[in-house]
C-alpha cells in the first residue's frame, strides 16, 4: 500500500489527540452583570456610549478599557447624558475589548465590545 498516506493519517491522528483547550476566565472577575450597563453601538468604530441603568459611577476613571489580553487603554471619556458617558475608540485596533465599570453598590461590572474600522 501506499505508506507515505498512511503515515501522514498516523500524524494527523496523533497532532489531533494531543490537541487541548483551556479557557481561563477574563481577567479575573468576580461577577459580571452585563445587563446593567449596554454599550452601543456595538460593534462600534469611532464613538462608544456607555450606558447604566442602574448604579453610574461617580466618576469617568472607574471605567477601564481593556483588550482582551489585558492591556488597559486611556481613552477620553465625557459624561454625555443622565446615566450614560462616550468614548472616543476612532484610536483602537479592530478587535474585541472588554469594558469594566466599578460602583461602590453594585461592584464591578463587565461587558465586551466589538473594535471596526
């Protein structure tokens, strides 16, 4: 028979059992109560507006904007209604990001978002 066939088929057997996943959660957070803050428009590529429904943090600095490596980015962020605040992301790569709010009642809360050009 044809062994060099055969043997790719023994390799490719062995490289797909040897294969693992291990996913790890995000970056460490406790709870993650999405439904409290919506980002849109999501996917977004200049503007960002962050909105609570409940539990706004005082101030801008307690939103962080991070990849999903975990690099944190400094980005403007203006108080742009009620319960809500804009970010400009026109400076970010295309990709996902991960947006983490910290509110003395309600904790800290995370939601992700998709970067396009």
């Amino acid at each position: 028979g044809d062994t060099s066939n055969a043997s790719f088929h023994d390799t490719l057997k062995t490289a797909t059992s040897n294969f693992r996943a291990h996913f790890v959660s995000t970056l460490g957070v406790k709870k993650t109560l999405s439904e409290d803050v919506v980002v849109f428009p999501n996917p977004a590529s200049d503007k960002l507006n962050i909105r609570f429904l409940s539990g706004m943090p005082a101030e801008a600095e307690s939103i962080r904007l991070m990849d999903l490596p975990g690099r944190e980015f400094r980005l403007p962020c203006v108080k742009s209604g009620k319960n809500q605040y804009t970010l400009d992301v026109s400076g970010l790569r295309a990709g996902f990001y991960l947006i983490q709010t910290e509110t003395a009642h309600e904790g800290l809360r995370s939601v992700t978002f998709l970067k396009i050009n």
